[in-house]
C-alpha cells in the first residue's frame, strides 16, 4: 500500500516550474517536525509531506479508534471580500451559497463552462463583526493543494474585479480525525465540543486566533483547525501530548477517504467530469437546480433528467491483491469499458476496494465486474458507499 501512495505522490501534479521544467518542491510549516517525528517526506501537490510514521496500517486503524493528526497545510485557503461575493460564486459553485448561514459551510464543486469539475472545496459565510483570522472577508474556502493556484486564477478571471481573492499562505491547516478528537482538543481549546459536523467557529490558543470547523476527510468525527503558521509547530505538539493522538500520514489518510467513499480530485475527479457522472448530486441545491444559472447548467440537468453515460461507483475486489488507479474494468469480450481511479487494500475492511467509472447500466451495487490489471484479470463487485459507516457529529445527535 505505501508504494502505491508514493507512486501516486511522485506522479501528482507539482504546483509551480523552475527554469528547465523542474518541479518546485515546497516546504510545511510544520516539516521540521515531521522530520522530527519520524516522517517519511514524499514529493506530494508540490510539498515535501510525510507519506507515513510507524505505517500505514496502524495510523489507519489508529485513526478509526482514537485520534489522528495530519498536516493538511498544502491545501489552499483563500478569503473572499467585497460586496455580493455569494452571489458572485453561485455563477461557478453550483450549491446555494447565498442562503448559507454565518459559521456554516457547504460542500461545492468549482465548475467549468461545460459542467466539468476543476475543483471540489468547501465553502463557509464567515460570521460579521465576529473575531476571526481572516480579516474583512466574508466568505472562506478550503481547495485542494495542486489546484489552489489554477483555483484563484480562475476566479480572478470569472469574479467581478471588486471582489478580493486572498491566498493565505501564512496560515497553516491542520485536521484532527477519529472518535476521540473531541476529548483531545477540547482540552487545550475548551468550546469546540460545541460544534457540529459542517460547522465552524473562531477560538483562541495561547493568545492566537483560531478559526476550527468540525468537517474532515476521513468518515469519522474530527475537526480542521487553521491557525497562524508560525504557531503550528507548537500547536502540534500540544496535540500529540494527548494520550488520544499520534500524527498520520498521506498513506493512511487516502486509505481513510477511500473507505469513506470520498473522491480525490485529480483521480475520482476531474475537468472531464460532471457531477452527475460522480454520484455527486447533493452539491447541486434545489435553489440553484431550479434556476439553472451555475456554470455548465445545461449539460447538468440533462444528465440528472435522463442518466449521465457514466457513473462512478465503490467496488470489493476479489481475493487480496488490491487493483490501482489505472487498471481497466473489460466486459466479457476483453474490451474496455470503463476505468478505476482509486483503488487499494481497506484495513478496516478486511479486503481490497475501489472506485470506478462504468457504464451507467452497470452501476447498481451487486452488479459483477471484471478488471484487468497489469494483464491480470480480477473479480469484484459493485458496491454501495460508503465502505464503513460515517460517524460524523450532526445537530441534535446524542
């Protein structure tokens, strides 16, 4: 598993060229302490992150039981100011940004003229005349890190000019996943024990501004804490002296998604796919459905009404040797027909998983499919998603 992860890292796009073509490797904030921690950097979205500690496997289940930290501070957070920049960002993001309360956010996908995903992100209304480490700005957004730079490129070029688009690179993100992430950092950040999943709040550490939300990537309840960059070493550290945490890796956190049934842009997802085709319609608001008027609009709803060509679908895969990115899904004749984009070894699970795109006939769980691999054919089968339950915190649950 931690060979297939390095391959992907090493293969993913690097963010920024140097004269002759050669990738620009940056650094975490917190890189000195991964070291320190025994971190094994891979080349990763154009950072040096750790791929693992003591193993992927046991940051995994480590992870589903107690509490794990990662570094997400490659990813892109970026501040939106101005006048009308919800409705600003309805004409790409197809959700109901508009009607999105203060301190919430929402799931969206960053959309192309054609429908197709150039991103997907979360995007939270910032609470006004509230204390939060954002400045003046109104609205927050969390992208991924290879595409944060074409991300804020595009909405510089689409955007009204008096909006302000701000990249904060100076903040650090960090994620704390796993049953036990509550006891863990309301200890050192008393209050966030108060949120639910999809929301967030400003809180303080040490005298520094904290903006915290209760969201994360994994299935399980946790939560994402951006905070100033110069503190993240110290913050890290106050978190891994919990009994409950122990930082993780890049290898356990795509194993932890999968399971969780979460696409990976640049793999489950990309420009050439729609929403529809992603099995990811609940990013589409009944508001915004209705008025039609969000980037790729039309090509949208027609697949919703009548069924898009493809869908992408989990799969359990025979036997014990996972099937990778890449591998084709045949018919009975060998001939292609669709194609896996995510794909490894599920320690919670027991048994090998995937992600696939297929013939929409041919996605309704149960359905069995062939996949060769490396001219190895494999059985699987199509799955409902997720693979393992999710356990997030929602309003009013107990």
């Amino acid at each position: 598993m931690s060979d297939a992860v390095i391959e992907q890292a090493q293969d993913a796009d690097l963010a920024g060229e140097a004269e002759g073509d050669e990738p620009v490797i940056q650094t975490l904030p917190l890189d000195a302490w991964h070291r320190a921690h025994g971190g094994r950097m891979v080349p990763f979205a154009g950072y040096e992150m750790p791929v693992q500690y003591k193993g992927i496997m046991a940051e995994h289940l480590w992870t589903r039981e107690n509490a794990g930290l990662f570094d997400v501070s490659h990813m892109g957070q970026v501040g939106l100011t101005g006048e009308g920049v919800a409705a600003a960002l309805e004409a790409v993001l197809p959700g109901d940004v508009a009607g999105l309360a203060p301190a919430k956010m929402r799931y969206s996908l960053l959309l192309n003229d054609e429908g197709g995903i150039l991103d997907d992100l979360m995007v939270t209304t910032l609470p006004i005349g509230d204390a939060h480490p954002f400045g003046e700005a109104s609205h927050y957004m969390v992208v991924n890190g290879a595409t944060k730079y074409d991300d804020v490129s595009y909405l510089l070029d689409v955007l009204p000019e008096d909006i302000v688009i701000n990249l904060m690179e100076d903040q650090a993100l960090l994620a704390l996943q796993g049953p036990k992430a509550v006891d863990a950092l309301s200890r050192i950040v008393p209050g966030v024990e108060s949120l639910v999943f999809m929301t967030a709040g400003a809180f303080a550490w040490n005298g520094a501004s904290l903006w915290i939300s209760r969201s994360g990537y994994t299935g399980e309840d946790g939560f994402e804490i951006s905070l100033p960059a110069e503190i993240a070493d110290a913050f890290a550290t106050a978190l891994c002296d919990q009994p409950e945490v122990e930082p993780i890796g890049l290898g356990a956190r795509d194993s932890l998604r999968l399971e969780a049934g979460l696409p990976l842009y640049g793999h489950d997802l990309d420009p050439e796919t729609t929403p529809v085709m992603a099995d990811l319609g609940f990013a589409l608001s009944k508001r915004r459905r209705e008025a039609g008027d969000f980037a790729g609009a039309a090509r949208i709803l027609s697949e919703r009404e009548n069924g898009p060509a493809v869908k992408r679908v989990g799969l359990t895969v025979a036997g014990r040797q996972p099937v990778r990115e890449g591998a084709s899904v045949v018919d009975a004749d060998g001939a292609i027909i669709g194609r896996v984009t995510s794909g490894g070894f599920a320690p919670s699970v027991g048994a090998p998983i995937g992600m696939a795109y297929v013939p929409a006939a041919l996605a309704v769980p149960g359905t069995p499919l062939r996949l060769i691999q490396r001219g190895k054919l494999h059985d699987a089968t199509v799955a409902a998603m997720p693979f393992v339950p999710h356990r997030y915190i929602r309003a009013g649950a107990k």
